[in-house]
C-alpha cells in the first residue's frame, strides 16, 4: 500500500489531532461531566477544548519535527498512549503519581495478571497498526535552515492561537479545572510524563530536615509584670479565598459586614496584600519567618514557623481545621480536623460543614485551659466555584445566586452575589468568635486574615491562583482585622488608637509572624520589629 507524501510542516498539527481525539476516550467523558454533562449548547465548549488542546500539543510537537527525529518520538508517543488509553478505560484508573509507583515496584506475577489478549488486541490496533503507518509514511522535508525556519513558525503560531482560545474559554475551563484536578491526570499522554515526574521526584527527594527555629523564645517582661492572673487566648483565623474589597468595611457597596461594623474594639486594616494567591504556598508563607520575596516551599518546609515558636515560649496551640489542612504549618501541635461532616449535626451536611463548627466545644477548651492559648482556625470562607455552599441557607441574603459550579451558566451578578453572601456569613462568623471570647471573660484577642482573594470575572478571570507577578488586585488583596478585649490590650500595653491610626497603611502577610510576636510579647531572636505593626503601638506603661 502507496501513503500519499505530506509536507512536514503538517506532521505536528496531525499528530496532535490524532493524539487528542484517538486516546482520550476517558477524558473527554470526564471533561463534559465536568462543564454539566453533554448537551447541544456546550458544543462549542467541546469543539474550543479540543482545539486548543490540539493547538498546545502541535506546538510541543513542532519542537522535534525534523527529520529522523519526529518519528520515532511519534511511534514511542502512540505505543504508550494505546497502553495508557487501555488501562484508563477498562479499569477506570487515572495516571498520576502513586500509579507509576504501582506500576514500577509490582512484580512479574501480578503485572502478568493486567496482560490480556483484550490489551494485545487494542494495542496492535490503536498502537502498533498507527506506528506502521507513521513509518511507511513518506514525508517531505526541506532543508535544515527552512525546517527550523517553518518549525519556529509553528511553534509560535500554535501558542499564540492558543492564548487567545484560552482567554475565550477560561470562564467555562477554570472552574472545571479547578473543581475537577484529576482531569490533568487523565489527559493523555501528558498524564504518563507529569506522573513519571512525581515519581521520580518522590524517590529521588532528599528527606527533609526541619530545621529549629526561635527555641529561644520565651515570655516578654508584661507576662512577668500580669503576675499569676488569668490566663490568655489568642484566636488566628485564617480565611479562605475572601477579597478585600468585597467587604463593606472597605467601602464595598453591599453591607456585607453588619456585625463587625458595630464592633467598637475591632481594627480594620484595609490595606493589606497576600503572600501568594494559592492556599499552598500562602498558608506556609504566612506563617513563616520568610517574605514573600523570599519565599520558597522547600525553604518553609525545612524549619519551623510561627506556631513552633510560639510553643517554645510555653503558649499552647492547637489548629483547628475546616478546609483541607494546614499545608505542614502544624505538623508539631495539635491538630483537630473539624471539616468531616457529622451526622445530625445542624451545622454540617453529607459533604462538609459550615465554618461555625470550627466552634464548637471552643468555650470549654478555654475554660479548661492550663496554659496560654493560641487557637488556629482555618476556615473553608469563600472557596469557589461553588459559593453557594459555604454557607447557611439563612444568609442567602443578596440574589439570584448562581447555584452551578460552572460559571460560564451563571450571570456576573450571580457569581457575585453568590460570593458576597459568603463574606456576610464569614462576618457572621467572627463576630461570633470574638462573643466567644468575651464570653470567656479572659483576657483575649482575635487575628483574622485571608489567604488570598479570588477574581470573580474581572478582565475574564475567575477563581485563583495565578502566577503573583501578573496576578490582579482581586486575588493579592485581603481582609486582615484585630479585635482585642481591654484586659489583652491593657495587659500587653497596647495602644488600640495607634493601631487604628496605621489601619490604612500598607501591610502584608510579612507582617503576621513578627507582629504576633509582638503583640504577644515573646522574646526571640528570630523576631523582626521592622516587620511588626505593633511595635509603634505598645506604651511603657
């Protein structure tokens, strides 16, 4: 059988289409589960997806479309995919990391057992029958200086089509994506290689050492000065995905904040930026000693942070948690898991519970006490797409409401108003924690800052978590607020009119470590009074 001759500058754009649409069976399922299941009007979704995808792949492909090269990259590239597709659709597996372990640590007997004449088959057919073809295939190329030429072209031509796809799809794309992370494990072949690279990083990784920090820290003169009185709780709430500027004590429009705009001791600092704009690399920031422009996961994870050192001075901490964790920030205290829903539980349903379960039993852990205490509670806030889950139905207070984790059904309003009706219940829920810690009677205070903000279609932008250098203002900028009762702020001298003096200055998560410091008069040697807001506010007396 005579193959017609192709020009090899259409060799990338075919290879990646048939990449795309051939072994992707199992993704493409996925992938319209995801965005609300196949309907007529999600069309032009499928066909956007599929061509994007096939633009980003041509574009990697045109980087080895040369000859000699191209096609036994191609073959290999067919032969692993036939496999991958196979076992993703007859057993239902998605290709990430700890599949690559299995498939390298199994024995013979039982990788024996996942060989079938079914996989021999489908393999011949979609792997070895392809490969021929491509081999036989007579292709023409020019010369060395042209093919660089064309593939630079193709290369360049390809990425730019597709940013501009992207920027058309990324309303529908995000929140799938995002509500949906094993779609990147499905996606093939680059699922085989971006598993194989969290392999090889796992069993290559050097065990990490975690360095101490702060062990000389210990309680200032003040503590000595209050004498055997009563003793402390301090509260950190760490929220999730709120923005400043959709809280109304920052001039928003909507009153999404009634309850703390009548609170008379509570400081609003209105401007205030994020470490990062993920979960992951702003909750260990925060509570680092590192800055943002410092700022590495490896260098976090290989010393201590905030909550270690706050134990060394003989405070007690303990995390309490409603998201998905605290990223290793509390590996060393204690750690109570409050985000599993607990039947018959008013404040939780069968997937999750709503943030005020964070305070359940907090009154009597107070009480209790035998030491100072410092409680963490990480709320799950405002995370997205799914807004109108993170609250009670009793603070559906601002509507339509878009009730759809996929956005691009929902109107800007709905999304919005969605979201601030998660703002109002986050207000709702400290200015419970501060009753709280009124109620306690003991000298107390409560920190709260988010994590990162959230874009809510602002310039086609949704969600979180892009790259901090271009990153917009609704995902940098978050709420942070103090609340002390007399007797904290008397006990630890700190001047509350200062403090509101300085609430519209520029501050940071750089900030948090050294002025929780600060305010709770520990002395160490890691502490940075340059970094600590308190430091212009605490009298002599």
């Amino acid at each position: 059988m005579k193959l017609p001759q192709i020009r090899s500058a259409f060799l990338p754009h075919a290879a990646a289409s048939f990449l795309v649409l051939i072994y992707n069976i199992s993704f493409w399922k996925s992938f319209m589960a995801a965005t609300g299941g196949f309907s007529a009007s999600n069309l032009p979704v499928y066909f956007g997806s599929a061509l994007l995808l096939m633009l980003i792949f041509s574009g990697v492909l045109a980087l080895v479309n040369y000859r000699h090269i191209f096609k036994p990259i191609f073959i290999a590239l067919l032969l692993l995919s036939s496999m991958t597709a196979y076992f993703m659709s007859q057993y239902g597996i998605v290709i990430d990391s700890s599949m690559v372990q299995n498939v390298v640590e199994t024995d013979v007997r039982e990788a024996g057992e996942l060989f079938s004449w079914k996989l021999v088959q489908s393999v011949l057919l979609f792997g070895v029958l392809p490969s021929w073809l491509v081999w036989r295939l007579p292709v023409r190329y020019g010369s060395l200086q042209r093919e660089v030429l064309v593939n630079i072209g193709l290369v360049a031509g390809s990425l730019l089509l597709a940013t501009g796809l992207l920027f058309l799809l990324f309303k529908t794309l995000a929140p799938a994506v995002r509500e949906h992370r094993e779609l990147r494990f499905m996606l093939t072949p680059t699922n085989v290689f971006q598993a194989t690279n969290g392999y090889l990083k796992q069993k290559w990784a050097t065990p990490t050492v975690v360095a101490p920090l702060g062990t000389d820290a210990a309680k200032g003169s003040l503590w000595a000065a209050a004498g055997d009185k009563q003793h402390t709780v301090t509260i950190i709430v760490v929220g999730e995905t709120a923005r400043a500027m959709n809280f109304s004590l920052n001039g928003y429009g909507r009153e999404t904040n009634p309850r703390l705009s009548q609170e008379r001791s509570l400081i609003n600092f209105s401007n205030v930026s994020s470490c990062g704009t993920a979960t992951a690399i702003s909750v260990p920031c925060v509570f680092s000693d590192l800055t943002r422009d410092g700022y590495s996961e490896d260098k976090a994870r290989s010393k201590q942070g905030l909550l270690d050192v706050l134990q060394h001075a003989g405070l007690e901490v303990i995390w309490r948690d409603n998201n998905s964790g605290c990223k290793g920030v509390c590996d060393r205290v204690r750690f109570e898991d409050m985000s599993k829903p607990v039947a018959g539980n008013p404040l939780c349903n069968t997937e999750e519970c709503f943030d005020e379960h964070l305070l359940e039993g907090l009154p009597e852990m107070i009480r209790n006490a035998d030491k100072d205490l410092v409680i963490v509670l990480h709320q799950k806030g405002s995370h997205g797409p799914a807004y109108w889950k993170r609250y009670p139905p009793e603070f559906k207070k601002f509507g339509p409401v878009c009730e759809t984790n996929e956005l691009e059904k929902c109107s800007s309003d709905a999304i919005t108003a969605a979201y601030d009706n998660t703002i109002l219940y986050t207000d709702y829920f400290l200015d419970k924690t501060i009753k709280v810690l009124k109620d306690a009677g003991v000298p107390a205070s409560m920190l709260y800052f988010s994590d990162h903000g959230e874009s809510l279609g602002e310039k086609n932008m949704y969600l979180h978590g892009a790259p901090y250098i271009f990153a917009p203002e609704e995902q940098r900028k978050v709420p942070m607020m103090l609340w002390m009762s007399d007797s904290f702020s008397k006990r630890f001298h700190v001047d509350r009119s200062c403090l509101a003096a300085r609430s519209s200055q520029q501050f940071s998560h750089d900030n948090v470590f050294h002025s929780t410091l600060g305010m709770l008069n520990v002395n160490t040697a890691v502490y940075n009074p340059k970094l600590d807001l308190f430091q212009a506010c605490i009298h002599d007396s």
